[in-house]
C-alpha cells in the first residue's frame, strides 16, 4: 500500500473511532439525561423565594416561618447554598467539595439511602452538634478511618454517615450540587461558616414531601399567608421535575445535536475509507495481476489486503482512542458540564469498532483484487 494511501486510510478510520465515541459517550449522557429527569418524586416540591429562574435566596427565619405554615404530616428541609469560602481538609489534605446546610429530615424528603451510618438527628440539630454525613464518593476515595473526622476552616466535625450521592444530589434542584458533597446541620453551618448571621438569604430552597396534597394546596397554603404580611416575598411553589426544565431541554437538544452530527462523521469516515482502499487496489491492479501470473491464489491476495487494512485500522484506532479522549475532555471543560462520557466501555467500544470498520472495509478491495484477470491486466500495461 501506497504511503499516501495508508495516511490517509489511518486518518479515516481515527476520524471514525473519534466519532464512534462521541457517538457512545454522548448517548450515555443522553441517557442518564433522560433517567435523572425521570427519577423525580412526583410528590416532593420546591418553595423557594424568586421571580422566573432567578433564586434570590431567603433567611433561615422565613424558611421556617414557611414551614409553619404547612400541614404537619409533610416531611421538609432547608435547603442552603454552597459555602465556597470553606476550606476541607480530609486526613490533612484539602478536597474541593460542596459543603451544605441542611435539616435532619433532608434524607426523608428526596428518599436518600444512607449506606454506612446514620444522618444526624433533630436533637443533634437543635444542640448545634458539630457532626456531617458526606456522599459516598467521598467515603469511596478515603475509606472510613480516613472519614472518622474531618475538618472545614479549622473546625473539626465528626462523620457520623454516608448517603448515596448520585442518586440522591442529582435530584436536588437548584444546587447543582456534585456527588463529593458533606451536609451539616443548618444552625451550625450557618454558625461556623458565616457568624452566625441567620438573617443572610442563603436558603436556596425549602424542599417538602408532601403526599396527598397537591401543588395546589402547597400554593394556598402559602398564598393564605402571604397576604398578611407587609412587603411579602415572591414565594414560587414549584413540582421537583419543573425545576431548570427550560435548561434541560436545551442541553437535551444541543447533546442530541453532537450525537447526529457525530453520526454524519461516522458514515462519511465509512465511506471515504471504502474508497480509499478500493483506490489502492485499482492503483495496484498491475502488481496483483503479476502475482497472480506468477501463481498467487485469490485468497493470498484478500489476505494482504486484509492484513494492510487491519494494520491501518489498529494505528487508526490507537490514534482515535487518543483524539476521543482529548475532544472529549476539551469538550466537558468549554461547557462546565459532564457532556461526553469518555471511559473503558468508549474505549474498547472505539478499538472494536476500528477493527469492524477495517474487516468490513476490506471486503470489497479484497473481492476487487480477487477478480483481477492478470492476462487483460497486463496485456493493458503493454
């Protein structure tokens, strides 16, 4: 095979595997796009102070007020946003994680399961017990003599539990928050990170599960209220899968679009590397004729073929491999978000692919080559 052709066949298969994977990885996003937004409790809903898809933030004092005003059979939790400013330490090295105040019923409300421990109690809450209960990531990466304590800001707390991450963070609204999260009690984060300063608006939301009544009666309950206070705030009753609906639809559209046009690369890869070979073999119709004058069989030609092509499609497939994770990474980091998946499955995915495309490709050259006529071939080179 011509050195030309062999580039230009490795870069159509690489383009191919590339493509292969932006295929699979962004179906898997798609997918878990999809369940994430399924898996919302149709009775738990959101009350939180804002105007359209801008939260402002509430005090800890509303929060509870709004509490009140609901029926007592309804389980519910605050909800406060990140503390950037916290500084984590864990087993003496600093970890980047979404530190959260919540109450002790937050678990009850979004059907959390706790996979070692327990969540902390009213009691502790009440008694401002310096105590947390992280993900299970967290308690994955440094194991559970490394998690008896940790420390936020020089404070050290007692982990006391550890509750599912993905499943349980994914379906909290509005915080975003990732799966290396650690929830303390709401008085003493609020008490530790910001002085004890109740009245700052860093409540996000007030989540509440409320079966048997409906977001109707949540409204009413609020609105009843509402009218009887001087300047009242705008609090939105909003049902769990409504949350950032809007923003979902559209990285719905825009990871769908990645998908087709990632599939338009993988059929023109295909065909371009079919034409690429069948060149080759066009080009090096003279060469096989004389081999075969010279005794080769049909099979020994389809077999160097075949062998070219698959070597082509290995260095294709190694090089794409490589490519699909550089776009990919790139591509998570431009937009901030988990858009491609791009792991061992994507992996092994694109390298068997490189050598279907490579076995397919070579049927058609190898049939080509096998029916050569070697007298009219080289009667023409005469």
């Amino acid at each position: 095979m011509k050195p030309l052709y062999r580039t230009l066949l490795v870069i159509g298969i690489a383009m191919g595997v590339v493509a292969t994977s932006l295929i699979f990885g962004v179906g898997q996003v798609m997918v878990m796009h999809m369940q994430e937004r399924s898996g919302y409790d149709s009775d738990v809903y959101i009350l939180h102070h804002g105007s359209g898809n801008t939260i402002y933030g509430m005090p800890l004092d509303l929060a509870r007020e709004i509490r009140g005003w609901l029926p007592e059979d309804i389980t519910a939790s605050v909800i406060s946003s990140d503390a950037h400013d916290a500084v984590v330490r864990i087993d003496a090295e600093v970890w980047d994680a979404d530190v959260i105040g919540v109450d002790a019923d937050f678990p009850a409300v979004f059907g959390m399961d706790l996979t070692n421990g327990r969540f902390f109690t009213k009691e502790e809450q009440e008694n401002r017990r310096r105590v947390c209960v992280v993900t299970s990531d967290l308690m994955a990466l440094f194991g559970e003599d490394a998690l008896e304590l940790l420390t936020v800001n020089g404070i050290e707390y007692k982990v006391i539990g550890t509750v599912q991450g993905d499943a349980g963070t994914a379906r909290t609204p509005f915080g975003n928050y990732s799966s290396n999260t650690i929830f303390f009690p709401i008085e003493v984060w609020y008490e530790d990170f910001y002085q004890g300063e109740f009245r700052h608006r860093l409540i996000m939301q007030l989540a509440v599960h409320s079966p048997g009544y409906s977001k109707a009666d949540l409204a009413r309950f609020v609105s009843q209220n509402l009218i009887h206070m001087e300047d009242a705030p705008a609090i939105k009753v909003s049902a769990s899968n409504e949350i950032g609906y809007s923003s979902w639809v559209q990285d719905l559209l825009i990871l769908t679009g990645i998908f087709f046009v990632a599939f338009i690369v993988f059929l023109l890869a295909g065909l371009n590397i079919i034409q690429i070979a069948s060149a080759n073999v066009y080009d090096q119709q003279r060469v096989f004729g004389l081999k075969v004058a010279l005794g080769a069989l049909p099979r020994h030609l389809a077999g160097e073929i075949t062998g070219e092509i698959t070597a082509c499609a290995l260095q294709g497939g190694y090089l794409g491999i490589v490519l699909a994770g550089i776009v990919n990474t790139v591509m998570n980091q431009r937009v901030g978000q988990y858009w491609a998946a791009f792991n061992v499955f994507t992996a092994i995915a694109g390298m068997l692919l490189s050598l279907l495309v490579g076995w397919i490709t070579a049927i058609i050259p190898a049939r080509q080559a096998a029916k050569i006529d070697p007298v009219l071939v080289l009667r023409e080179e005469r």
